[in-house]
C-alpha cells in the first residue's frame, strides 16, 4: 500500500507539470485559427482538466478537505500547482526533499523530460495559502487574542484580492470541528499538532494606579492613594501566549477528535531568594485552556459534541472587547469572561440559506473567588478594611459593629490553595450550570465579512460556607452542637449581538446577576451578611477561613444571618472600523491593515446592597472608555495604540462619607490609561 502511495504521488508531481510545460507561451508570437476555434483542446486545458480530477481524487481519498478544494479552484491558474504542492507538504504527504526535487526545472517520466512549474513559494510558510485560505477565528483551531494571525486580505476570485471586514474575537466558535481541518507542523502516529502564540510587549502609562498592577481594577479598591494619583509606568511581555492545537484521526469520517491546550505568563511571580530582587522579570507559566473534544455528525447538518477540560465559560465568555489590554480585559468594567473547568454537550444545526444554531449545556467547576491571603485577610462579608460586621436594626440602621475572630490560613499548602474561593463552591455538592444558545446567519453577504450572532447564556451555582463545632459562638452551641452551614447563590443571564458588515463591526453585550466575582464584575464584590432584625450576635469564621458566619436572635430565637449575594448588572458595545477597505487601500500592499475600535463599558452592584455593608462607603460602578488604532504589517506582526479612560463612582455608607482618594474623600477617581503594544504571531 505505501508503494502504491508513492507511485501515485510521482505520477501526481510529475505528470501534471509535464502537461502544463507542454502549455504555450503566456503571450505567443503566432496564433493558429486552430486553436482560437478549438480552445478546449488545448494542451493548457488539458493540463487543467488533467489537474482537477487529481484534485477530486485527493478529495474523494480524504487528502483535501472541502475547503481546499474551493481554495484551489479559486487560485489563477498558474498557481494551481503550487498551492496543491503546499497542501501536501503541510497535510505531511510530501516531504521537503519532495518539494526540493520540484524546483531542479525538469523532471523525468515516462520517457518524457518537462520542465516542472515553480514552486518555490512552497517553502515559505503560508506564503500562497495566506490569502487563498483564509484563517477565520469562528474555528474549533482559533487562537483567542485580539491581535492573533487574522489575514487582513482574502482571495474572493482569480485575480481579486479584498479587505477583510473587522472580525469579533470569537473564543468559543459555533459550528462543528472540520475534520482534517487541522494543517500539523508535527505528526505522530495519527496524532496532528500545530503549535500557535504570539510574543507581545506593552509599554504602559497609568495616571493612577495605587495598588502597583499593570492592569487596571476599579479604583477605591484598597484604600486611599497617598498625597497624588499613584501613577504610573510599565513594560510587561508577560502577555505572551503559547499553544497547541491537537486532532486525533477517527477511522470513522463522522467522528472528529480535536483538542487544545494553552498557557502564558499571566501568573504569580517565583519566592525563591535568586528571584527577589528580579521577580518581576520572571512570571510563570500557568494554564488557560486543557481541553479534548469529540464531534459526531450525525447528519451533513447536525452535528453533537462533547469537551471535556477546561475552557472559556459558556456564560459571558462568548463576545469579549478588542482591546490591547489582555491581563486585566475589563475586569469590573462591563465585560463578563472567564475560563473553568467543565464537561460541556451541545448540538449544532445548519440550515439552507447559510443560517446556523447551537445550544450547550455545561456542568463547570462552582468557583466564587473569595481570596484569604494571611492571618490578616480581609473576609468576605465584612467591612472593607476591618473584619468587622454590621449590627442592623430592623429597620437597616447600623447600631454596631461585631469583631470576627481570625483562623490562621498562612502558608502555601493545598487547604490554603482551595480556600482561595473555591471550596466554598465544592463543599455545596454540586456543579454549575452554565448554558448557551447562539443563532448565525450572514447579515452582510459582501466578500470578507464574517457570520453574525446572538447569543443568550445564564447560569446558576450555590456556595456553603461550614462553620465546625469548635467555632460555634458559646451562645449559640446549644442549637448548633455539630456546627452550621449557611448557603447563598449566584445567577446571571447574559444578552449579546455580534453584527460584522462591510463598513462596521458592532459588538454589545448586557448582563445581570448575583455575586459575579467570579466572572470579573459586580464590583468584585461577592456576599454580605445581612444582619437585619437580629440581636445578641456573634461571629465565626468558615470552616475555610474565607467567610463569616453571623449567629443571632431574631424574636429571641437563634439563627444564623443570612448571606446574600451582592447583584449587579452592566455590558458594553463597541464598534470595529476597517479603515483600510473604507479607503480601498490596496490589498496586497503595506496600507491594507488598519483598523479602529471604540469601546464604552460599565458595570454597576447595586447600591442597597452596598450601602448595607459598607458604613464608610465604597466603590458602587465602574466605566470605562477606550479608542484603538491596529495596524498589521503582515499575518504576523501587529502593532496597536490604545488610549482609555477608566473612571469608579463611590456612593456614601451610613456615616455619611465616601471613601479617600489622594486624601480626600472622593465621590470619583479616574485613570487615564495610553498603552502601545506589538505582537508578533506564530
């Protein structure tokens, strides 16, 4: 059978130059009536001919997808050959050595010598199928960075080349997984691989940044700023990303196997002593992505699948901004992502007319992000900067305050690692569930426009906070003898549009819910004790150390407070321009990839809530504006200026007061943010 193979593959590099050599002149000195009345005839047609049933046979083996075959079909003819050459070559068929021989000039059979078509451009990576092939981020094999190898021209038809429209970074694609549609630089067995990233550095100026990141979070998070703003400067490459896509090959054509598996160096810093004077410059690698998946057409137009690991969230993940800022994208300004480990299932159906629906349903990991640092941490339902809980009338007036009692939780073990939020959600005995529906259509049917979508996702998860016997307050132990459990949810719905057209690109993206910590918004907030009604109270620290539980006498009979879940709503809309098409730039030249965005966004917990824990008041929303400007050099090399504004408003707590800022108590506090960044791909 290998034999069999490598007879057909010489007679496929072969014998197909031999009959495209033996085509005339591009432009011949003499014509015969002949010919000009029989052009079918010609030794150039049937070259033609002769290279298209190779293609069918390529496509009936499963050598070619159907993409490559419409990919080849639309190439000039003259580069017909080449562009198959390629595919073989990164499909694996063929070697380098195989391409090598291509390009001596003649090749011999059958007694015939011909000389054999360029194609030298072969071994360039891409540097025919880049256009011919365009890579499109609604793919199972799509890296998910704002500044990832998107070409900025496709080939529409022979000879015509066009701007690409603005595309949504979409990390969570709709549509099956294409079989073989994976191009592996390695290959194992029957295993393919193609590594992927992108190497970025950012140079970055805040004009207030009080805690020292070199990513934005609301202000009045962590107290005051000292006699100015705190501002700032950076350089970070720590935003650099690395990965792989994987595909397993089923036997069955109706079984598709793919996987992923992506870090970067967003991570905590080393606490080894040759480290601390230079930690910074040394962040680790951490997992984002770990995730196999099966697809199973069941049908040419329904397809189910399973993933299983960890991978973008359902709810909120699905439209993210276009922001050069990918540390901290939005965190507490209005955009809602996350990535959590899962066992996910859906279904995809294609319709005629080029409409398409999804609809997945996930079980992931209950995670709440309630983070316990030191002996000195602040706990989760307390007073901003004190461990401290209200006492309430019954009707919300603050008449006191009671002292938590703290539980050690230093240390780097594994029972400090869980408590960091999520044991919280795992001691509830049960998983979160997350689901998502998404309708796709062409709203714009112009050449290098992507589908749009909308999207509807929720979800809803619960958290019990454990208090052990040891720690029941005296008063209280009679009732509890065995310890307490107190519980509180957390819920969202999510409402997003994704609308690409020739001229603009609009994203939006609205959301509400309880406790979204988790999920970057609500203010970061997560829970507060609502000590309403109760007297006599006392307080104990969870089980975990990461909460507080307050025990009191509601008409003299003892009870646990309940903890309610802080609620919120916000989103965002941004609009994408391709600047280069609005002035048709030429699309093979330099001036072909500049694009724009705008971007407003806000995200808001709601006041009562706030104002109930937080007597010396606290932040209550955040917005955020920001303008971009991204150029692409190439498929490869991006480079981008972004100037953003983020700005938090802090209500009044019963005292009266807002928080400090500079040294003033302030209702507002800005940050004028100007970032440059380049990323070059691979």
């Amino acid at each position: 059978m290998k034999n069999l193979k490598h007879l057909f593959l010489a007679w496929l590099l072969f014998v197909v130059p031999l009959y495209a050599g033996s085509a005339p002149s591009p432009e011949p000195t003499t014509r015969s009536t002949t010919s000009a009345a029989s052009p079918a005839t010609t030794p150039a047609s049937s070259a033609n001919a002769m290279l298209d049933s190779i293609v069918n046979v390529l496509a009936t083996k499963g050598i070619l997808s159907p993409n490559d075959v419409s990919a080849l079909r639309a190439a000039p003819p003259d580069q017909q050959v080449s562009q198959l050459v390629l595919l073989l070559k990164q499909k694996g068929v063929i070697t380098d050595s195989d391409v090598g021989s291509l390009n001596t000039g003649t090749a011999s059979t059958g007694g015939f010598t011909a000389p054999i078509a360029p194609v030298a451009a072969v071994n360039s990576a891409h540097s025919v199928l880049a256009t011919a092939v365009p890579f499109t981020p609604d793919s199972p094999m799509a890296p998910d960075a704002p500044l990832d190898p998107v070409p900025q021209t496709l080939k529409t038809a022979p000879g015509q080349m066009v701007i690409a429209a603005v595309a949504p970074i979409r990390v969570l694609p709709v549509g099956p997984a294409k079989r073989e549609g994976l191009v592996p630089a390695i290959k194992v067995g029957g295993v393919s691989m193609t590594p992927y990233g992108f190497l970025k550095t950012s140079a970055i100026h805040d004009s207030s940044s009080p805690r020292g990141d070199d990513f934005p979070l609301p202000q009045f998070l962590f107290g005051d700023t000292g006699p100015n703003p705190s501002p700032e400067f950076h350089v970070k490459a720590r935003s650099s990303r690395f990965g792989s896509n994987f595909e397993w090959l089923d036997k069955s054509k109706r079984v598709t196997v793919t996987g992923k598996v992506e870090a970067d160096f967003e991570g905590n810093f080393s606490a080894v002593d040759n480290r601390n004077i230079s930690s910074y410059r040394s962040p680790a690698l951490q997992l984002r992505l770990a995730y196999g998946r099966i697809d199973f057409a069941k049908t040419d137009k329904t397809t189910i699948f399973g993933l299983f690991g960890q991978d973008w969230t359902v709810f909120g993940s699905s439209t993210l901004p276009n922001s050069l800022e990918t540390t901290g994208l939005g965190i507490a300004f209005g955009t809602l992502y996350e990535r959590d480990p899962q066992v996910r299932g859906g279904i995809i159906h294609k319709f005629d007319g080029g409409y398409k629906i999804s609809g997945e349903i996930a079980a992931a990991m209950p995670s709440f992000g309630n983070v316990p640092s030191a002996t000195n941490f602040q706990i989760p339902g307390t007073n901003p900067g004190s461990n401290v809980v209200n006492v309430l009338s019954p009707t919300g007036t603050v008449i006191g305050t009671v002292a938590i009692p703290q539980t050690p939780n230093t240390g780097l073990g594994l029972q400090n690692q869980l408590a960091f939020g999520e044991r919280q959600g795992a001691d509830s005995g049960r998983p979160e569930l997350q689901g998502r529906a998404v309708f796709e259509w062409q709203l714009d049917k112009a050449p290098g426009v992507l589908p749009a979508q909308l999207i509807v996702s929720g979800m809803q998860a619960q958290r019990d906070a454990i208090v052990i016997a040891g720690s029941i307050p005296t008063a209280f132990k009679s009732t509890y003898p065995r310890g307490a459990t107190v519980s509180s949810d957390k819920y969202g719905i999510n409402l997003q549009a994704q609308l690409p057209t020739r001229w603009a690109t609009l994203l939006t993206s609205w959301y509400r819910g309880a406790d979204l910590r988790w999920y970057f918004a609500g203010q970061l907030f997560s829970f507060y004790n609502n000590t309403a009604g109760l007297t006599g109270t006392a307080t104990a620290p969870s089980i975990d150390g990461s909460a507080a539980v307050v025990f009191g006498l509601r008409n003299g009979v003892p009870t646990i407070a309940p903890q309610e879940p802080v609620r919120t709503t916000g989103g965002f809309a941004e609009i994408g321009l391709p600047l280069s098409r609005w002035f048709n730039a030429n699309p093979e030249g330099r001036m072909s990839g500049w694009t724009a965005n705008f971007h407003y966004g806000e995200d808001q917990a709601y006041s009562r809530d706030v104002r109930v824990f937080n007597p010396a008041g606290a932040r209550q929303r955040s917005q955020w504006v920001f303008g971009n400007l991204q150029y692409k050099l190439n498929t490869w090399v991006g480079f981008g200026y972004e100037q953003s504004l983020y700005w938090t408003t802090a209500i009044t707590g019963s005292e009266g007061v807002y928080p400090l800022w500079q040294g003033y108590h302030s209702r507002e506090a800005r940050d004028l943010r100007s970032e440059f960044a380049t990323t070059f791909s691979f």
